[in-house]
C-alpha cells in the first residue's frame, strides 16, 4: 500500500508539473478528479461487502 502511494503520488507530480500553466487551475483540476475518484471508490468498496 505505501508504494502504491508513493507511485500514485509522484505520478500526480508528473502530470501537474507538465500541465502547469502560471494558474491553479491544474491543482483545483487533480483535486476535484480524486475527490471524485474516492467518492466513486468508496460507494464501489460499501456496497461490494454489503454494508448499509
């Protein structure tokens, strides 16, 4: 789990550094996409085991 972070991480680096372009707009961009993507992660893992 910890390199998955690590990776996950210096990827979202990466792409940042080469989509910057003098705004936030880039940041704002990849913090939406995540809250998004945990959203989306957390209502597949709840309803895959079954809680309510």
């Amino acid at each position: 789990m910890g390199a998955i972070q690590f990776v996950m991480g210096a990827s979202v680096s990466i792409a940042l550094g080469a989509l910057y372009d003098g705004t936030a707009r880039p940041m704002a961009t990849a913090f939406g996409l995540a809250g998004v993507a945990a959203l989306a992660a957390e209502r597949y893992l709840v309803r895959r085991a079954g809680v309510t």
